[in-house]
C-alpha cells in the first residue's frame, strides 16, 4: 500500500541533544513538508522540499535542520537550539501539478511525538 | 498574511443530530480550500478540496460548501465513529510562479458524537 511512514512514534530528546525524526513515502511525490502541532494550535510549516537536494524554510525553521537526498526521503532534525521542542511533528507529500491540472492535497503521515526528558 | 479561523472550537452532538462547522478565511488569491479529518495520536486524513465559490463536494454523511469567504462542513445524522478534530487549510495562488503548495491551517474543531 502507497503512503507515508513516520518513526519513531514516539521520541525523547536530553538536553543539548539533537534527535532526528525520520519520513519515508512511497508515494513517488515531488513535495515534501514538515509541519509541527501544537496542542489549540493549526499546523505550523516548518521546512519543505519541491524537489531531491532542495529545500526551504517555512514559518518556524529556528532551531531545525532538513536534508533531502532521495525522493522518497525527508529526514527532520530537531536541534538543541529549539529551546520547546515538545510537540507533534507531522510529515506531509503531494504531488506537484502539471499545467492544467487541479491543484493536489498534502498527504499526512501519522506522526512523531516528541517530549523532553 | 493568510489567516484560517474554525468555529466552533468544540462540537458536542446527540447522534443523528445534524449539524455545520465552520472555517473563515481569507487568503490573496485562493488556489484551493483542504478538509481534513484527524483522530488522536494520528495524521489528518484527506477529506476533500474546494476550488472556487459555490462548489460543493460530498461523501457519505459529509458535504463541504465554500463561498468567497467561508466554508461549511455539514453533518448530516452523524454518527459516534464521526467523532474527530476538523482541520481546515487554504492555499494562496502562487507566489512568483512557484507553486510550494503552503496551506495555512485553522486550528481546528473538535466533534464528538454521543450515541
């Protein structure tokens, strides 16, 4: 079955680590994105790549760090200067659009929750 | 700077109880209005796209209308399996002729369905 994976579920971070979320889709999507939840909060973009070796920062890149070297691929790091990094990250893929066509939604994985120990 | 804004935040319904959520915006230049369904502890799932006033999609007891302002996601008999977080996103017309495909999302309301 096509779809996106996220893992771990569920992931600790210590003071002054960095830890990375990883997200697979198999979906052969050109769009990749990060978002973060926060609880009473709408989604926040975090980074976002169009394309292998490319990527942009979103609203609230501080603190993260992305690379994008396979399709498939879109690793988050979470550094240790994002100072509240207890959250819900999300890991989204779309295709992209050819002319003419209908714009196409974001696909969601299901999440990595990560707290501070 | 877009803004998405849902009401209301919390949504408590008898089963079979019909009823609407509802999602304001406004965006410069709408390209698309997403709705999707989230479940605790899981990713949104994808409900439908919205692309221009007086277009209306459905599926099984759900139907989302958009008007140049807001959209509606009604509820028709829900049932308790009903029972989620409603997000709400647009999507700007492109910026520059580069399409990233940025939603901004509204904070979503909270449905539960008692039987």
């Amino acid at each position: 079955d096509g779809g996106i994976t996220q893992s771990p579920k569920y992931l600790f971070r210590k003071e002054g680590q960095n830890v990375t979320l990883s997200c697979e889709q198999n979906l052969n999507h050109d769009a990749m994105y990060w978002y973060r939840q926060d609880p009473g909060q709408g989604l926040r973009l975090i980074y976002y790549s169009q394309i292998v070796n490319d990527f942009q920062k979103g609203d609230i890149a501080e603190g993260y760090s992305v690379s994008r070297e396979k399709k498939e691929s879109f690793p988050l790091t979470v550094t240790s200067a994002q100072k509240n990094p207890t959250a819900f990250y999300l890991c989204a893929s779309r295709a992209i659009p050819r002319d003419g066509l209908l714009n196409q939604p974001q696909h969601f994985g299901d999440g990595t929750r990560l707290s501070i120990l | 700077e877009d803004q998405v804004t849902q009401s209301p935040e919390a949504l408590r319904l008898q089963e079979g109880e019909s009823s609407s959520l509802n999602c304001s915006y406004t965006v410069s230049g709408l390209r698309g209005l997403f709705w999707y369904r989230q479940d605790p502890g899981k990713g949104p799932e994808f409900l439908f796209t919205l692309y221009s006033a007086g277009e209306e999609k459905e599926k099984e007891r759900l139907k989302a209308t958009l008007t140049k302002k807001e959209s509606f996601l009604h509820i028709t008999a829900p049932k308790p399996e009903d029972s989620a977080t409603y997000l709400c996103a647009v999507q700007a017309k492109w910026v520059g002729g580069t399409s990233y495909g940025k939603l901004t999302f509204g904070q979503g309301t909270i449905l539960t369905v008692h039987p």
